[in-house]
C-alpha cells in the first residue's frame, strides 16, 4: 500500500480528497493536515509515501513546507493540489521535486489517473537494475520525461499512455482494443490508437486473429 497524507486548509476539501484517495486501489489515506506546520509534524510522526500538498495554508506557502521536509531528510513524494494557476508556481513545484500538479476543483477520474500514474513510476523505479543507457531512457519514459511526452502523437497523454503500458504489460498474452480499453477505462477507439503508436514505435507486437469472417484481429503484447 502507499501512504498517503492529505494536507489542505479546507477541513471539507481534505475529506473529499481523501475519499477520493481511499477508493483507489493501492492507496490509503494515514493522516491529513491543515496548515503547514501540522503536515511537517505528520510527515515526521506517520512517515507517509505521498503527500497531496495544497500550497495557500495558512501558515506559509505549500512549497515552504516540502523545504522543511527536505533538511528533516524527509523523502517522501509530494503532488500538489492547489488552485494557483501563476507559471511561476508551476516551475518552483517542478524545481522542488513535485511528482505532479493538479489543479483545483478536480474530479475523482483526475486524480485517479496521477495517482495511478505515480504508482506506476514509482515501481519502474524501485524495481529498475540500470544496465545501459536503454534501461535509463526506459525508466524516464515511465517517469514523464518530456522526451517520453514529445514523443506522443497530437492528440494523446503521458498519462493515459502508462495505464495503456501498464495494461499491455501486466497481462500476459495478447489484448485487443476493446479488451485493453475495458482495462484502461477509456473507448476503443482511444485504446486503438495509443497501441497502435505502440505498435509503430517497436514497443508492441501486433498479430492478427482470424475468424470465421469479417477483417482479422488486431492483438496487441508489450515487448520492450
């Protein structure tokens, strides 16, 4: 399970994130706070793996609270929620380490995907054994690199990218379109065209099923 701690100043908004978290599977919520003091004394006392951190406390600003928890030689990750939509916000969360940024109001489909998402980085990266410059690119593709990002055709997330990944590799034949979207929770025509970028950039095979009449199959197995 990953520990998550929910740090926001709304005592309502942190119950609605933390139901949010607690009906994914994978994730439990360990504590919430609701200034930033309380999140740097709840870090230290419930040790959690992921924190969702709101930057406007009434305390001091969001980020603050992750350098605190930086010289305590915390290492726990952090996701920001926050209503702040200022560039510069953005990019001192990236500069401080932030694994994502969501912003408020969000749905509960929003933030399943990053949380999602990040389960999935951080297993690529507790699992990964580094043999080549191959296995680095493979664990920054997992991790969100822009190159990874820029790589996608027009029109398709990093996000739903890695749950699309993550659906070829956890099974163990072969997925159709519609199989993979039922997985993925998305239509097939979406699951279609991520495997079929998959397929083009040599990280899929594709194989073809007939039957008794029509055009074949397309099935899909992860490869790299």
């Amino acid at each position: 399970m990953i520990d998550v701690l929910v740090v926001d100043d709304d005592f309502m908004v942190a119950r609605i994130h933390r139901g949010f978290v607690e009906r994914i599977a994978g994730f439990q919520v360990v504590g919430t706070a609701s200034t930033g003091e309380e999140a740097v004394a709840a870090v230290d006392r419930l040790r959690p793996d992921l924190v969702l951190l709101d930057l406007y406390l009434p305390d001091m600003f969001g980020l603050d609270v992750v350098t605190r928890l930086r010289a305590a030689r915390h290492d726990c990750d952090v996701l920001v929620i926050s209503a702040a939509r200022e560039a510069e916000a953005v990019r001192r969360a990236v500069r401080y380490g932030a694994v994502n940024y969501l912003l408020k109001p969000f749905g509960f489909d929003e933030l399943r995907t990053r949380l999602e998402q990040y389960a999935v980085r951080r297993t690529a990266l507790r699992a990964a054994v580094v043999a080549d410059q191959a296995d680095v690119d493979r664990v920054l593709s997992r991790s969100g690199s822009p190159a990874a990002i820029a790589s996608l055709p027009r029109g398709l997330s990093p996000e739903t990218a890695e749950l699309v990944e993550r659906a070829l590799r956890e099974h163990s034949g072969t997925l159709s379109a519609s199989e993979c979207a039922d997985r993925v929770g998305i239509s097939r025509v979406s699951a279609r065209r991520y495997l079929e970028h998959f397929s083009a950039a040599g990280r899929a095979e594709v194989t073809l099923k007939y039957g008794a009449a029509g055009r074949p199959e397309r099935r899909y197995t992860w490869l790299a």
